[in-house]
C-alpha cells in the first residue's frame, strides 16, 4: 500500500511539477494554487470523515471488491492524492533551473514537442532528487498505513499489515511486552532504513558532493 501510494504522490508530483515549472505565467499560478488548495485541507481527518462515503462509490459505482481491495484501494488514493504537491514543489524548483539552461534552449529552437521537452530533456534531469523524494516519501506512508489502521481505515482485521498488529497487539502491551514492542520495532526499522537510502542516494547523485 505504502509503495503504490508512493508511485501515485511521484507521478502526479512529477507531472505536475515540470508542467508548472516549465509554462510558467498563468499554468504555473494555477498550479500553485491548487497545490495550497490541497496541502491546506488536513490529511488525517479528510481521510477518517470521507472513508465510508469513497468506499461506498468504490464498490458500487466502480464495481472494486468489497472488503479489502476497497479499504485498502481508498487509502491508496487518498495518500497518493494529498501526497503529489509536496513532490510536485520539489520539482518545479529543479525545473526552473534547468529549463534555462543550453540543452533545453536548443530543444526549442529545434522545434521540440512539449512531450519531448518535459519527459526527454528535463525528467533525465531529476532522477537525482526524484530518487531521494521517494525513499523519504515510501517510510512516510509506512508510517501513515500503519496509523490508520489503528485509527479503523484501511484493511481490517484479520488481514494483516503492521496497523493491524500493532493495533491489535496494544492489548498485550502489559502482559507480553514483546508482542506488542516486535510490530512498532518493525516500522522504526523500516522508517529509518529508507531514511538512510535516501541520505545515501543523495550524497552519492549530488554532483557537488565528495563522499
């Protein structure tokens, strides 16, 4: 779940961000104040209060399974959804930048499509930062799956995922702590490791770096 909303946030960040950066003027302000539109609405609660609604249109009006596909196909989108706009600033400040330099000058004056100005110039560009944004971005929703589930959105019991367990293993907290400590210990592990893939990706992509 953690990994498919992570490629939704980037895709449409990706998108959306070297469109903005490269129009400029009116798509760019447009752009922009959608993405303040999103970022202002709270994550948490847009999730708990509109859950049962989106299920519902989930499963009767696009037919997904109901259960597990569409609790865990709503969470899905949702992070993906309110995860793009931290993506897609990201990118727009990098495509500022390269979208004035010679390479990209020439595209133009050669006539280069849009298509290939945006995907064939600029996004070779952006591997570097892309790559650090989704492993910062993949322990996020990690985390965030896992609080969910405790929190009742999302695939239910007795499927598992680490909200599930976690949540359910809070009743042992005081009997058997290591039932309750092995789950938590998990994600903590997961959250840092790709923490330090994405500080390891970053000094080793960043032209300037020495290490």
């Amino acid at each position: 779940m953690a990994l498919a909303a992570t490629f939704i946030a980037v895709g449409l960040g990706v998108v959306f961000g070297i469109i903005a950066g490269v129009s400029g003027g009116l798509t760019d302000s447009v752009i922009g104040r959608l993405i303040d539109l999103i970022l202002s609405f709270p994550q948490t609660l847009m999730l708990l209060a509109l859950s049962a609604l989106f299920i519902d249109i989930l499963v009767k009006d696009l037919h997904v399974p109901d259960g597990d596909m569409a609790n865990g196909l709503y969470v899905v989108l949702v992070l993906g959804f309110f995860g793009w706009p931290y993506v897609a600033r990201l990118v727009r400040g990098q495509v500022l930048s390269i979208r004035e330099r010679e390479f990209v000058e020439a595209s133009k004056l050669m006539g280069a499509s849009r298509f290939r100005l945006y995907f064939k110039e600029i996004l070779p560009n952006l591997w570097a930062p892309l790559l650090v944004s989704f492993t910062i971005t993949m322990p996020t929703y990690v985390s965030a799956e896992a609080a969910l589930n405790y929190l009742g959105v999302g695939i239910k019991p007795p499927t598992p995922t680490l909200g599930n367990v976690l949540s359910g293993s809070i009743d042992y907290s005081t009997s058997d702590f290591i039932f309750f400590f092995t789950p938590a210990f998990l994600i903590m592990i997961i959250v840092v490791s790709f923490n330090l893939l994405g500080d390891g990706l970053r000094d080793a992509l960043d032209p300037k770096g020495h290490r």
